[in-house]
C-alpha cells in the first residue's frame, strides 16, 4: 500500500494555489497577459502519475459547496497534460504557468506547461454533483444550541449549551479501494476561551496549544463513527471541523503488533508433535483399561445367559438319582466273587462323595447366580452408563487429531511476512476457530470424564464381586466333572469286568446292565449322549468359564490395597484420566505456557488477524476518473466553511 506523502513545501503550495484560483482563474479568463508577448503552448499531449490532493469544503446547510483537485509531479516537460473527470468550467488553475490556461473540454482537462520545472502544480474544479456521492466517507452533521437544532452560522458568538454532532458513515458507493483502505482523521479545535468542553469521552486525543484544544478522531476504513461533543459557551468561536480522508497502511500497523513470543508463534512448529503427544498418551491409556470399559456389559449378559439353561440343573439331577446301592449289597454278588465288592466300593463310595460335594456347589451356584440375576439390570445399567463415559473420553482422539490437522496446516504459514498472513486470512482464521472449538471441546471431554470416573471403583466393585463369586463357583461346579467323569469311567469298566467274570447274582444283572448303558451310551448326533459322553461336553464347554475366572480374578484384585504404594489398582486408574487433565492444565518443564494455554492463547490470534484487510491486488485508483493513471498519492481535505 502506497504511504501518504507528506512534503511539507508541496502542501503550502497546494494549498496557496486553492486560495489563489479565485483571483487567478479570472485573470486567465479574461486573457490578460499584463502587456507580455502572446505565449506559445505546447501542442503535444502527455498522460502521467501525480500526487492527488481532494479539498472538500461543507457549507453551513451541511452541503458540499465546492471540490477541488491538486496534482504535483516532477520533471514536466513541453506538454498539455491529460486529466479525466467530471469539472466546472471555471474555477482552475495552473500554479505552475499561471500564463498558460487550462483548458476544459469532454470531460478532459490539458494542463500545458511552458517550460521544463522540478515540480508542476495545478488544481481543477470538479462539479460537485458528479463527486459527492464518491467521497470514502459520508458527513452528517447536526448542531444543538440549548438543546434546538441550529445551523453553523448560528453558533457564531452563541452563549449557552452547544452540542456538536458529526457522524461519517462509510460509503458503499465509493471505490472499493477506499472503502477498504481509507481512514478519516478528524480534528476538531475548541477555543476555550469560548467554550468549556463537558463531554468528549471518546476523543483519541485532547491537544492543548495557546487557547486551542483540539479533539482528535480516528474513524477506521468501513467504520460508522458518531461523535458527540458537548459545550458551554459565551460569545461562542467556532471555525468548524477539519478532516483528512487518507490511507491507513494497517499492514505496518498490525505486522508491528506481531509479538511472536507473547502469542506464541515461536513455539507454532513444536506443537503438532506435541499434540501428538496428547494422543499416545491416550492411546496408552486406552490400551491398559479397555477391557475395564469395553465389554463389560456383554460378560454380564454372558454370564446371565451362560448359566439361565435349565439343562445343566437338569443333567445334575440325573447324577444325583444314579443310585450304587445294588454295589454294597452282598447278595448283589455270587458267593465265591463276594470279595468283588471292596473293588467296585473303591470306586462308588469316593464317587457318591463327589456327588455330594457337587450337589452342595450347584446349590451354592444357584443361590448366587439367583442374587446377580436379580441385580442384573442394575448392573448392567452402571456397565453400560461407564461404557459410555469412556467411549465418550476415547472420542477425544479424533478432536485431537482435527487440532493437529489445524495446528500443523498452520505451521506451514511464514507468520513474520504480514502479507503472507493476508493472502491466507481466511484458512488461518478458519484453523483457528476450529482450534478455539476443539480445545473447549477436549477440556469438556475430560472435565466431565473425570467427573464420572471418579465414582467409578465404588460403582463397579460389587459388579466386580458379583461376577466372579458366580463365575469361580461355577468353576468349582464344572471342576468336580473331571473326577466324576473318571470315575464313572472306571465304575463302568468294573462292571463289564465283572460282567464278563460272573461277579453278578443274575438277578441284578439287568438294573446293572441298564446303569452301565447309561453311563457308556454314545450318540453321534449329540441328540441323546450317555452320562459320560454328557461330562464330556460339559467339560469342553466349561472351558470357556475356566478362562473367565482369571480375568475376573485380576479385576478383583485390582481392589485390593498395594502395601507399597497404600492404594489400589482401580484408584491408580481413576488417578490416570486426572493425570491427562493435569498435564494438559499445568506448565512442562521450559514451556512458557502449558498446553490448553497456548493452544488457548494461538486460537486467540483469530481477532487479531481478522484485523488484516483481504488484499484487494488493485492499484490506488485516481478520484476524478478511472481513465487517470493510478497517483502516486491520494488524500481528502475535509473543512467547514
């Protein structure tokens, strides 16, 4: 963006030569060349740059009375020089060579010069109509004397309370280029020896020289500003206010804002890996507790499911109604095979005890399989309530890897070139914002885990209990059918040993042939299996429970105390989910800010590049006329009259 020029000899000039047309444009009208020879002007015309000063001057009816262009440039040739625009037919003026008049025609302005000069001036008077509704900005301006509207000139030696009203309003029919670049710089001076200033609470600046105080405002480019002063007054001086459209270079402004360390831009390329960081530590997390969360709620169903089959109560009460009386009669056996009986009482009276001991079991089973499966909703509900929650925490993985998306998309952006940050204003503030979401996002994600699992070892331990008292008790049950199985194994080849040598009185060998059919009877299908083939399976399938048991067994012990540390394994995980908190809430070791900070403090550098402009990629274009080379300057004198 071009800086305003500021040639403290040139504005002298351009100002005289304001001044100067009144008396000036006559003598050029009226052709007087006091009695000097008839000048000769140039012929050939040239276009060129200049530096363009706009005097708007209001009347006292808050009207534009006139306005007025001044151009300089160097090094002017033999020339008429071209200017586009819309002007008056008189009312201009060549600074430069008075002599030589400007000449006005179909919208086009010649200025000649006579000779070579450093610098040419000249000013032109355009048609007001054409250009008011151009200005970068609108001026209304309202004046109250005790508390009645009144016009400028009417507070000319007034006493009393005074009000001064301006409100410049941005102009959407202006050029886009000023919309978006030019500022107003408002001044307004208060002779106090006049006036008493009793309000002006937003002035920029308040400066004090002889018995002027001059009000200083700032209106920035596309702003609406209203400013307010109020006054008591005797003998009231007023020469109204004065104001200058000019650019505002925001790009110098803001890029000195840039303080890399205190917005924490320095640290910008270190972060993705930092949140990559926060991510394997929930990873990690994730991987020691899953099976504490995960599943849970199915192993309850399984559980409830595994042991509501009436068949295995169903099967036991078979065992239990197998009756070896017949083996401890002695008219069971023939005489001279009497001794036979100790063999086969070697088997079923330690069998009977198995049977026995499995009864009692099965009985302990179905009492605490009664109480889980009357609990059994309850806990299934806190199961499911904690699954959630941590489902809920591990969802803070993929908010992690979008912050990291943003972060890194960001490290790729030169933030020390201003320009650089303009041209990609849009995808920085956009990364931001969805930083700024993200971190609110994380910080709710563990606050309220956090929250939640802290009732998690009190709400889970009588779970914990309750599955394992039925599942190992269910192991004691399943256990005993290794030895009863190899028992009735036995029994059953004693009795065809016995068989096959006689041992029998014929009159039992039926019940014990019906017994020995039973124990031994195979079905392919599964459909009908005999006792052993039934033990069997009931085996291959309790396996199932067998693996349970540890699992459920170190789930347990992760409540008892640890004599070391004085706490226990499921307080040490709750303690996990505070830790990630934690380290993201505090400072590392040499970090100036501790992670939800600095992604907090970066997130907060959206307002401030939204204070870039968007680069228009346009030249400053000249006021009076597209047609005009853009000027190397452009500035607006604002004055009351």
């Amino acid at each position: 963006m071009k800086k305003v020029f500021n040639k403290i000899s040139i504005i002298i000039l351009l100002i005289f030569g304001v001044f100067a047309v009144t008396g000036c444009e006559k003598e050029q009208e009226n052709g007087n060349n006091n009695g000097k020879t008839e000048i000769v002007l140039p012929t050939e015309s040239k276009h060129v740059k200049s530096d363009e000063t706009v005097y708007v001057i209001y009347n006292q009816n808050n009207e534009i009375d006139t306005i007025k262009s001044s151009h300089h440039f160097s090094n002017a040739g033999f020339f008429k020089y071209e200017v586009f625009g819309k002007f008056l037919e008189t009312g201009h003026l060549n600074i430069t060579n008075g002599q030589a008049k400007i000449e006005i025609s179909d919208n086009k302005a010649l200025v000649p010069s006579l000779e070579n000069h450093d610098d040419f001036f000249y000013t032109l008077n355009l048609d007001p109509t054409q250009y008011k509704n151009k200005l970068p900005f609108t001026l209304q301006t309202t004046f109250k004397l005790n508390d009645n509207d009144v016009t400028f000139g009417a507070l000319k030696n007034a006493t009393g309370k005074v009000t001064l009203n301006y409100k410049f309003t941005a102009n959407t029919e202006a050029h886009v280029y000023y919309q978006k670049n030019y500022a107003a710089q408002v001044q307004i001076p208060i002779d106090i020896t006049t006036a008493k200033i009793i309000e002006a609470n937003d002035a920029m600046a308040s400066v004090l020289v002889g018995t002027t105080n001059t009000l200083a405002y700032m209106v920035m480019p596309g702003e609406t500003k209203e400013i307010i002063i109020k006054l008591e007054v005797k003998n009231f001086k007023f020469n109204g206010l004065q104001a200058v459209y000019q650019p505002l270079d925001q790009m110098s402004s803001i890029g000195g804002m840039l303080d890399f360390e205190t917005l924490g831009i320095d640290q910008l390329a270190a972060l993705p890996l930092g949140v990559q960081q926060v991510i394997n530590g929930v990873n990690l997390l994730d991987t020691n507790v899953n099976e504490l969360f995960i599943g849970m709620g199915a192993n309850l169903t399984q559980i409830k499911t595994q042991f509501a089959d009436p068949s295995l109560g169903q099967f036991i009460n078979v065992l239990m109604g197998l009756n070896f009386d017949v083996f401890k009669n002695d008219g069971s056996y023939t005489p001279e095979m009497i001794a036979k009986k100790e063999e086969l009482l070697a088997i079923v009276t330690p069998l009977e005890a198995l049977l026995a001991e499995l009864q009692v079991k099965f009985n302990e089973l179905g009492v605490l399989y009664n109480e889980f499966n009357n609990n059994y909703d309850s806990y299934l509900a806190v199961t499911n309530q904690f699954e959630l929650k941590y489902q809920y925490f591990l969802s803070s993985v993929a908010k992690l890897q979008q912050l990291k998306d943003s972060v890194t998309a960001l490290s790729q952006i030169d933030f020390t070139n201003i320009n650089l940050i303009a041209e990609n204003r849009d995808e920085i503030i956009n990364n931001l914002a969805s930083m700024d979401v993200l971190l609110e996002e994380i910080k709710t994600i563990y606050t309220n885990t956090i929250s939640a699992m802290y009732f998690y070892p009190d709400a889970f331990e009588p779970i914990a209990h309750a599955m394992f008292n039925v599942v190992s008790k269910a192991g004691e049950v399943f256990g005993l059918f290794v030895p009863i199985k190899s028992s009735l194994e036995s029994l059953s080849a004693k009795i065809g040993e016995g068989i096959a040598g006689n041992w029998f009185n014929p009159m039992v060998l039926e019940p014990i042939g019906t017994l020995k059919g039973m124990l031994d009877h195979q079905d392919p299908t599964f459909q009908q299996p005999g006792i052993i083939q039934t033990l069997g399976l009931m085996i291959m399938a309790s396996a199932a429970t067998a693996e349970q048991i540890p699992k459920i067994q170190e789930l347990v012990n992760m409540y008892q105390v640890d004599p070391l540390t004085g706490m226990r394994q499921i307080d040490a995980i709750y303690l996990g989910f505070v830790q990630i908190n934690h380290s993201l809430l505090l400072k590392a070791e040499g970090q100036n800010a501790s992670f939800y900070d600095g992604i907090s403090k970066l997130a907060g550098m959206k307002d401030f590049v939204a204070l870039i402009p968007t680069p228009l990629n346009i030249e400053l274009p000249s006021f009076l006329s597209d047609d005009n080379q853009s000027p190397f300057s452009l500035q607006f004198i604002i004055t009351q009259k």
